[in-house]
C-alpha cells in the first residue's frame, strides 16, 4: 500500500507496522489512578493485538516524542483514587501516586516545558503535532476541546487550542465527540468555520463524550473504516491542512443522559471552586466533577469509550498503511 512520507521527507522503515498517536494528558489530568495505568495497559494491548502500535506522545528529556514505550507511559499514570466524596478541583492526594503531576502542555506551553526539562503530558493539540512530525496519521483520544460554556456573559471566550491543532495538522483523529462539559453548539460551528470535516462513524448525530447523542449533526456518516480512509485520501489529494474529525458515539448501559450531564457541570461552574482555577485547570475540574456527582458510571463510560475509539482508530491505521 502506499507509504506517506514524514514532513521531514524520510519514509517509514520496510516493516515498520501501522502507527496510532495517544495522548498523555488524559492520563494525568483525565482519569484518576489506578484507571489511567490500567486504561494505558489496556490501550496498548488492545493495539498491540491488531499489530498496529500505540505511539505515545509526551515531553521527556526536553523532547517532544511519539514512541513512548509502556514503561515511559506509565510515568503519566499520576493522581490520586477518585472518591464520590472529594470537591472536584480540590488538591489531589498525591500519596498513591508514582510521580508528581506532569504539566499538562498544550501549543501555548509546549516551548516553555521542553525549556524548562520538565515532564509534560500531551493535549489532543499537541500530540497531533507530535504525530505529524513523526509522520503518523491517526490518532485516538477521549473527547476532544472546544468552546467552554459561558455561563456569566462578560466572562472571556475559552477556546481549547484543541480546535487550532484540527485546522493546522492533516491527521486523522478518532474521538467520542466534543466533551459533553463544553459549548457543544459553538465547538460544532467552529469546527465548521476552521474547515475540519465531521465524519460520524456509524451515526448522523455528533456525539459528545459520554452522551452517545446531541441535537447536532455530523457533515458525512460512514459505515466502515474503509469508507472513512477514501475521505481522508480525498483530503490528501486537495492538499487541505485540517484534520479530519471521525466521532464514535459512546452507547450503552454506562452512555450518560445529555439533560444530566448538563445540570453537573452548569452547578460545578458556578460553584466557588470555580473561580481560583487556572485556564487549563477548567477541563480537569469538570471532569472531575461529573465523575463526582454521577459517579461510577461517567469513569466506567470514560474508559469504554477510549478503548473503543483505540480499535476504530487502530482499523483506520490498518487502512491507511
Ligand atoms: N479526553 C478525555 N479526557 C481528557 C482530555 C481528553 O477523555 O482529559 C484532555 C485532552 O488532552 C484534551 C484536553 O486535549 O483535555 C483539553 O483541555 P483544554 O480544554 O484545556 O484545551
Ligand atoms: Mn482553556
């Protein structure tokens, strides 16, 4: 099959095996331990088993890299137990913890961590940077950033750098959907305006994260993998720099209800908490509330729908080697 070169020009190594970028921040800001270490376990295995390799991405020793081994990964695998009792956003117990906390980088302090040598964990953002020096030209994640709510008008516009990584890297990203914390209609229009194609994968409805259903549609639906591979050599072929977005919805017993989930996070981002956080503490303090108030449910849904966007994202890599 065709072999895509790097940026860089070079072509991958003869037997060289299909290649699925993974994040690290999900990992250290997104699930509490032990679930990171085992969803990292678990992700690799899943991979490893369709012969296709699970390139993790990170700052390490001052570098941006895409081919964390399962050891590295387990660097990121940081935090405390989640408790249904803990204020969401509320200092994490380190104790059980095998690292300190990685910073989470994104475009905007990526330079500054590679500087600094610290650890970083790696955003959707920048893991498709990563992937897209390294030639690799799928990547799986949970939910990706967007528009965040604005629940007190004059507040300002928080944007995830999410939505400038899919208009600038021609990768393709295999996701639940916009995460059900944000803006959904306004993440939807943006990746609209910045060119991203939506492909849903199976539905005509976007998704969000753990919610397998919003009231907004997708641009195309596909069926297979197979069908989606065309699309993105369709891409190629016009030369078009954006992503391109394939979401699978997250249904079943453990799938969260759109109206519920809403309720959370309006009463999490008007809680006091609310207000002493950092920008890039808004995503985890969200998430960390959900898993609060709904419990075992949102961490068991969290964790399915990463695996399974892995095996799409795994069976898209296959397609495209
Ligand atoms: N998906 C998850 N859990 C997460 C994230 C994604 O299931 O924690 C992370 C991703 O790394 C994503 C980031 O890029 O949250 C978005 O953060 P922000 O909104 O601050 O850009
Ligand atoms: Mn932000």
């Amino acid at each position: 099959m065709l072999q895509h070169a790097a940026p860089d020009g070079s072509l991958p190594d003869p037997g060289r095996r299909p290649r699925v970028a993974l994040e690290t921040t999900v990992l250290s800001h997104g699930l509490p331990w032990p679930a990171n270490r085992d969803l990292a376990r678990d992700l690799h295995g899943i991979l490893l088993e369709m012969g296709v390799d699970a390139s993790t991405s990170a700052v390490l020793g001052g570098a941006l890299r895409c081919n964390l081994s399962l050891d590295e990964t387990l660097l990121f695998c940081t935090g405390s137990e989640s408790s249904p009792t803990a204020e969401p956003g509320g200092p994490r117990d380190m104790a059980r913890s095998p690292q300190d906390t990685p910073v989470k980088t994104s475009l905007a302090n990526l330079p500054a961590v590679l500087a600094s040598g610290a650890r970083g964990a790696t955003t959707v953002a920048t893991t498709m940077l990563a992937a897209h020096r390294a030639g690799i030209r799928v990547m799986a994640t949970g939910g990706i950033g967007g528009v965040h709510l604005r629940l007190h008008a004059p507040e300002p516009l928080d944007e995830s750098a999410d939505l400038l990584a899919l208009s600038r890297y021609p990768i393709t990203v295999v996701c639940a959907g916009p995460k059900a914390i944000l803006d959904v209609a306004a993440t939807r229009e943006r990746l609209e305006t910045l060119g991203v194609p939506v492909v849903g994968y199976g539905t005509d409805c976007l998704p969000a994260f753990y919610c397998g259903e919003t009231p907004h549609a997708v641009d195309v639906r596909c069926n297979s993998a197979a069908e989606v591979a065309r699309i993105v050599r369709e891409r190629d072929r016009m030369g078009l720099c954006a992503a391109i977005l394939v979401v699978v919805p997250h249904t079943g017993d453990t799938a969260l209800d759109w109206d519920e989930v809403q309720n959370v996070v309006r009463t999490a981002m008007t809680a006091p908490a609310a207000r002493a956080l950092a920008p890039s503490g808004v995503t985890p303090y969200l998430l960390d509330a959900v898993r609060a108030r709904l419990g075992a449910r949102a961490l068991e849904a969290n964790m399915e729908l990463l695996k399974r966007n892995a095996r799409v994202a795994g069976l898209l890599a296959q397609h495209l080697f």
